[in-house]
C-alpha cells in the first residue's frame, strides 16, 4: 500500500490528469490551487452546454454537491452520464446530504444515470447515505462515529463503490478492504474546504490509479500528511497562515515523504 | 458594554452557533473562514429548494445582496421569511443599495415578508436607506458621513431594527442607544470582504444575544481590534499577509483583549 | 515605453477607477483584490437587470469566460453593448475557447453587439481565435508558440483591437506595434487566477490610458514584475505562500521599479 502511494503520486505529477470539478463556489478557488500544487490540472466546467463537449477531454470528474446550483445540478447529471459512457470514473461529494434533502434528490439521480467511483463525505453524511443515522448539524458532522467502518462498508457493497469517510481517523473501502488513515491535523476542521480539497486529490488519484480503492488511499494519506507538515510550520492557532501552508506542502510533498509519515492500518 | 462583549463572544464559542449565508460570491470563502475563526458554523445554503427546510436547524441568517443571482434572490426572500416565522434573526448586508435600483427592489421585497434584525452596510448605503443622500461610487462609500449617527438613527427607528454603518468610525444603533466603535485598521480597504466579514460576526453575535444593539457592537468590536492586530503582524503595505492575519487573530482572540482594546464611546 | 508604465500606473493609483468585472467564480476574489492592490476600484456587478444602469459608473469593463452562467452571459453581453455606447474599453478573458465551442459563441455574440478594446488570453487561446491552431488542454494552453506573435497581430487587425498573449513571453499588440514581455515567474502557472488577474489589471491601466497598447503593456510589466518580487520573498517552492506575498507585491508596487526593472522588446 505505502508503496502504491509513492506511485500514485508520481503518476500524477508526471501526466497531469485533468480533473473537471463541478463544485461549490465556497471553496472552488482552494480546490482548483490543491490539484494544481497535487500535480493534476482542474478545469471548472459547469455549464449544460458545455460539459458533454468536454467530456472527452478529462481524465476524472469531480461532484461537489456544496451550493449546487438550478445550472450545476443539471450539468452535473449530463457530465457525470457521458463521463461513465466514456470509462472515467467520477467522485462524488454529497456535502449536506444528511441535513438537506434536495441533495439526496439529486444523488438518486446521479446513481441513476452514472456510475460513482468513489463516494467521498464526512461521517455524518457517510452514514445518512447508508441508512444508518448519521448526526448533522448543518454541514458538520457531529456524529461518534463508532460503527462507521461498518457504515462506509455497507454503503461501497450497496453501490459497488469505494466509499471515503472523512474524520479524526479517514475510513476508506471498497467492501472487501478496509483501511483507516490516522493522518491529518485539527486545523482542517479551522477551515473551510478541507473535505473539498480532499475529495479532489482523490479524484486525480483515480485519474491515474485503477485500483480506486489505492488511489482513494493514496490521496487521503498525501492530504493528510501534507495538513500536519502546514500544520508545524503554521503553529496550532493559526488557520489563516495554515492554509496558505497547506498549499506550498502538497506543492513540496513527495511519495517518499506521505510513504514515510502515513498512518494507514488494514483492518 | 465591555463585559458584554467578552461574554456574546464567549457563548459562540461555547454553542457554535449555525450562521446560513446567502452571500455574494467574491468573498463567501472569506465569510466562511472568518465564522468559523469566530467559533461559528457556516452553511452557505442559498438554493430555493433548500432554505426552508433547513430554517429550522440554523441560528441565525446572513443575508449579503453583493452578486445576488435571479436563484438566490428567491431563496434569499423565502429564507428571511422562514426565519422571521421561527424568530431567528435575520441580518443584511444591502450592499451596493445606494447604486444600484435592482439591490433597493430586492430590500422592499425582503422588508415586506421578514423582520430584518440587523441592517450593516457603509456609510454611503446607510444613508441611501435612510433617504440621506448617500454618496457612493460602485461598490464603495465615498461619503463623509458627518450625519451619520443621525442617519443611522432615522434608519433604525423607522424599521425597527438595529443598524450599524462602517467606515473609520463604526456606528451601532437601535435608534434609542448609539455607539460609535473607533477600532479597526486602513487595511481594511485595502482588500476586498472586510464589510463581508462583520457582517457575519453581527450575524454569529445576534445568534447568542438576544440584545441585538450589544451583539452588534460585540461583534464590530471583535472584528476591529482583531483587524489591528493582523495590522501589526503584518505591518502597513501588505494586504495579502494582512488578510492571513486577520483569520489568525480572529481564531485565537478572546473577549478580554476585545474589551482590553476596544474603543466604543456611547453617544 | 517604460515612461509610460510609470505614468499609467500612477494615474491608476491616483483616480481609483471602477473597474466592472463579470468573471469566473473560481478566482473572482483574486481578481477583487489585485485590482484594489494596483490601485482601482473593483465592481463585481453581473445581474442582467442591473449592468445597464451599473454601465453609466464604471471606467472600464472586465469580462472572462472561465466559469460564464447562462445569467452572466446575458449581463456580459449587455454590459459591453452599453460600455461600448458610451465610450468606455471592454476587456475580454475568452477562458478555453479552444476548447469548449460555447466560449466561441458567447465571442461571436460580444463581437457583434460591441467593441472589443482588448482581448487577453493564453497562447492557445489567441492561436484559437486568430484560426492558428492553438493547442489546448483543458484551460491551458501547451503550445509552443512560435508563431504566436505572428498570430497575435492577424488577430488584431481582423478585430482593430489589442490583443495581449500570456506565456513565458508575454505579446502584446495592436497589429501595427508588437512588443515582447519578459516579466513573470513559472510560480504563475503554479497557482488558479495569474491569467485573470492580468487581464482585470489591464482592464484598469485601459480605463486610464487611451493608447491601449501601452496601457497593456503597462499592466503585463506590472504583473510581471511583481511576480517576480512576489517569488522572490516567498521561495521557489511554495505557491500557498506567492499568492500572499503577490497581492502585496502589486500594493507596494511603484512605476519606477516596473519601468526598472521590465524587460520589454519592440518587436
């Protein structure tokens, strides 16, 4: 696995997957800076008339279901539909599913017409999608979380996807493996957009990395590795200066680097 | 007053409260940081679809008329209206109001099915609403506003609802009380958001303290000394380390250095 | 030339002109700040039923693809009809119109309803617009661009307009005039928005000078130079940390160290 990550990450740097993010207008700026500095191009692509066009083109789609637009919503389904006739797989962010149910709405009808490749939430909205009672309080999960390997489990076997919670500990699975990833730093939960942030590197990893499962891995221990060393050289109360950090640490940050600080249990 | 401000500061801290934003989207980032910095939670929840039924879960709604699209202009009107109905305060940013007819529409539309509980706007928006001749140029006051405690006043009474006008004095009023809050930094205008930003901390305050003339002026107050400090960490020429700064300080501030350095006359 | 970097830069400090932008949603935060940095007044105002009356105010008008909703392109395009009536330069960004044919589009219909005074894109961009064939992959441009001056001027002359082309050399001209600009560091391709920022700079030194071509050159050092002191202070590898120091590279920025330190050729 730590080997994979290293390679995962090289590829990544090396081909420059153009990732095409529909996403939401909170943190659109910090996703588009963290692929770049990942290695991948992002190309915000959204509208109806222009997303089907450039399906051809990209090598993964990125769905952020943040302040999802009448516009985005629509364009969303068109370019996650052609992206899976076209074999490339989609990340879907369903921010808010717990809380808000417009945003299941438009999940039933992505499940519909596409093929998700990874499902990337927090614990709470992790849990709310596979029908176990996962607490929200807006956009923030305040869920324990105790059952969630079993939930994210659940949920990849449901829909034959691989499924990344996000949380103190990050839970990846694709219902035969299971991984935890004890990385990452308490200034992530001081910003806005690191969940975002996150799901994007998984979406350049899947890019370049079949093995959804490893590539999902792969970014979640890169991004995590990379929020404790913005995190040392930021200091603990200072999210402004952290963020700016976050950005040159994924810029810097080798395989070798995440292979040799990452935290990652099989279980 | 200066007790006050360590204590509403301290109950956001402690209740996190949920702050929905429908605001502009040239800085909805900043607004995002800047509460949770604040000890606040943010959802940016702004789809017509979605307002109502999350009125219920938020503490308070900010409502900021920046680039406010034909789609968040509906959600924004049925947002203040659930959130009137369920007495949960609604705060208002009218900016541009003075410039531009289509914001004012907007504001009558807002007035005649919500109760507004806070109006901050500059010094040239305040007194267009309160049918002074308010001198703005595009998004900026250019006024002098030696009226505008008077004004401010005039506004207040006559909607009942406090109102707070920013320049190089704040004034706070609830028509009845008045205070003028002497902190803050130049630098403030030398980025883009810093009105944004208080307009957020009125909104996280008004969501703890049901005294919305102290809220407010809490609010100004932590957001002013805050603004000197990021002043003299980053020093006078540089917004962009200002603007870092300023997420810094606000994290880690505490309503004993707020009422240690803040400068509120009552008048 | 390099005397009139000076002077333009000074007159954008001294009249503070209200710059309109109607721009991507990804970098629109960038682009507020760096005009307020250079000195000028930023205007995001981009709701159809507010840019005709809006138009009257302004001294220039910014418009960029990037991220174009169907709402902005119907305000872009009577935003710059009604610049164009009353005499006032229309800035055009045409973000990845080689390769999404929407942009070509919403291009032909600006160029029929108004007068373009600048058009500012990447090489692939430019190539794409002047009928060469610029390679593109996704917003970037991975041309080598030898012929790109060469297809600078074509375009110019077929539009009677200003076109400026980014790169590592940056081409500006006015089909009878062509000069080279050296300025820059490869931190810009690093980070989302150097392009945007650019053109909004050039939007703000043409709301000031009416010989666009020097008024484009002008903004391209401006950028260029700050750029490169922006990298110097923040090291090679930390693009989170050049974003920062750029915004207070172009604040502290005077005319005499870009007419300094610019590296520009008559060509």
């Amino acid at each position: 696995m730590v080997d994979k990550i290293a390679e995962v990450m090289k590829r990544v740097r090396e081909s420059t997957p153009l990732v095409q993010c529909i996403t939401n207008y909170v943190t659109v700026n910090d996703v588009a800076n963290i692929l770049i500095c990942f290695g991948a191009s992002p190309a915000m692509v959204e509208v109806r008339g222009e997303v089907e066009e450039f399906a051809a083109a990209i090598s993964a789609l990125y769905i952020n279901l943040g302040t999802l637009t009448g516009e985005q919503k629509e364009a969303a389904i068109a370019a996650a539909r052609r992206a899976t006739e076209l074999g490339k797989p989609v990340v879907l962010d369903p921010v808010a599913c717990g809380a808000i149910s417009r945003k299941m709405d438009v999940i039933d009808r992505l499940l519909e017409c596409s093929r998700i490749a990874v499902i990337k939430g927090n614990t709470g909205e992790i849990k709310s999608l596979a029908g176990y009672s996962g607490k929200m309080r807006g956009m923030d999960s305040v869920d324990e979380g105790e059952d969630l390997p079993e939930a994210c489990r659940t949920l990849a076997e449901r829909l034959n996807t691989v499924v990344v919670a996000t949380g103190k500990t990050d839970v990846v699975t694709d219902g035969r493996r299971t991984c935890l990833v004890d990385n990452g730093t308490p200034l992530f939960g001081a910003i806005t957009g690191s969940g975002c942030m996150a799901g994007a590197l998984v979406a350049a990893a899947a890019a370049v990395e079949s093995d959804l499962f490893a590539a999902s891995t792969a970014a979640m221990a890169a991004m995590g590795v990379a929020g404790e060393m913005a995190a040392e050289l930021a200091g603990p109360t200072t999210p402004g200066t952290f963020r700016v950090r976050l950005f040159d640490a994924v810029y810097a940050l080798t395989g070798e680097e995440v292979a040799k600080r990452c935290r990652i249990r099989l279980v």
